[in-house]
C-alpha cells in the first residue's frame, strides 16, 4: 500500500500524518504544496475541503490529521491508533480533539507572526522542494505568503499575546494527559501523534524553549518526534514570553 500526502513545509499536523503512516508501515511520499495557493490546488485535485494534511490512499482521499487516523487504523487495523476499551479510546478521542481544536492553531499563529517580524529561521523548515521551486528561493520569495497566510491564521498582535498567556497552562494539560496515562505510553496512539507534534513545533521557537524544556511534554515530544526540522528566532515582546516554572515546581 502506498500513499501520497499533500501538506505544508513546517506543517506539525502534517508531520503528524507522516509519523502514523510509518507506524503503520505505509510507504508515504509527502509533497508540499506552497502556502494560500494550496487550498485551490486541493480543490483541483479533487479533495473536499480546503485543508492540509491531505492524504491520498487506497483510492481514497482523506483530509484533516484526526479524520486520517480514523481512515489509518480502518486499512491497517494493526498497531492500532486508538485503544479498543471504550473508555480508554473515549479519552484518546477527547484528548486528539482538544490537541486539534485547541492546542495545534497556537503555535500555528505564533509561527507566522513570528516570521512576520524575522524570515531568517523560515529556510529551517524547508526539508525539500515545494511545488518544484527550491527551498533557498522559496524562502527568499515567502514575505507576501507569509503576510496572506498570518491574516488567514488570525495571527494579529492580540491573538500572539493571548496564545503567550495560555501557553503554561495548554503545556500543563498535556503534562496532565501524560500523567493520567492517555497520552505517552509505550505505545503512541492517535493523540500523541496529535499533541505532541504542537509541542515539538513549539520546542522550535527560542523563546518559548526554557518553558517545555523541563517538562514530560517536551521530553515525550522529542521521543516521538526525534528529527523536527526548524528554528523560530526570538522575536516576541519579552514581557509577554511566559517565564519557564521554577524547578520542582
């Protein structure tokens, strides 16, 4: 079985995708589309929605990383995604849509306001070709993408300080997942491949990286997702970057 994903350079949903079909041992070819062109082109293609990732298999085309988990552990029911107790997968199902809606948009806009105010980590995250245009003049070529795709995002001044405040308290809910068992266990299931794509997105950023670096939510991130390409220069207000919590706190 093989598959194709359609997504975006630097996409942690994407990533996401990429982790769960090779836990599931599907042989995936990603190729990245460029940013706001790419919801026309998955239009074109023949996807229903407008969003990345996209995932063509088996004759079928799946969109969004929670709805291709469910299509994943459908084809290949083994290793399984989500446990098969009821409760326990009710829980895995609660905690993937609250790393989904709540989680995985922060540091989506903090991203692009980020490389609104400072495109020189932009190339990190560049791991190949985009749309055949190569990574050195895709990234020399990105501030009117990066502007279209920050207003797409909502990443406004008052959105970036409000994701900063909420920030120690989103890392503390998914210490707390960790703690009560739903997520990092000795088998990944379809809510660390969620969650902990963010918070390694989010270990990128040298802002934000004395905050999670003591944290089980930056060690479990790093475990599932070991290479994670980019760097996001410190470029956010130092009196809104939250501080990181004494130790033994």
């Amino acid at each position: 079985m093989q598959a194709t994903v359609y997504g975006l350079a630097g996409s942690h949903p994407v990533k996401a995708v990429m982790a769960m079909l090779e836990r599931k041992g599907i042989e995936a070819r990603r190729r990245d589309l460029v940013n706001v062109v790419d919801r026309p082109l998955l239009r074109a293609m023949g996807f229903p929605g407008r969003t990345v990732p996209a995932l063509r298999i088996d004759g079928r085309k799946v969109q969004t990383s929670r709805a291709i988990s469910r299509a994943l552990d459908e084809l290949v029911p083994e290793p399984p995604l989500f446990p098969a107790d009821p409760d326990r997968r009710a829980a895995v199902e609660d905690a993937e849509r609250w790393g989904d809606e709540v989680l995985q948009p922060v540091p989506r806009r903090l991203a692009w306001a980020a490389f609104k105010r400072d495109r020189s980590g932009l190339r990190s995250f560049l791991e190949g070709p985009v749309m055949g245009i190569p990574p050195a003049v895709a990234a020399a070529t990105a501030a009117p993408l990066i502007h279209a795709s920050a207003r797409i995002h909502g990443a406004d001044d008052d959105a970036v300080a409000a994701d900063l405040i909420s920030l120690p308290a989103l890392v503390d809910q998914v210490d707390d997942l960790i703690a009560n068992g739903v997520i990092g266990g000795a088998e990944p299931n379809a809510a660390d491949f969620q969650i902990l794509a963010s918070v390694r997105l989010l270990l990128c950023f040298e802002d934000l990286r004395p905050l999670l670096e003591a944290r089980p939510a930056a060690e479990r991130a790093r475990a599932l997702y070991p290479h994670f390409p980019g760097r996001v220069p410190a470029v956010f207000p130092p009196e809104l970057v939250p501080a990181a919590a004494p130790a033994g706190a």
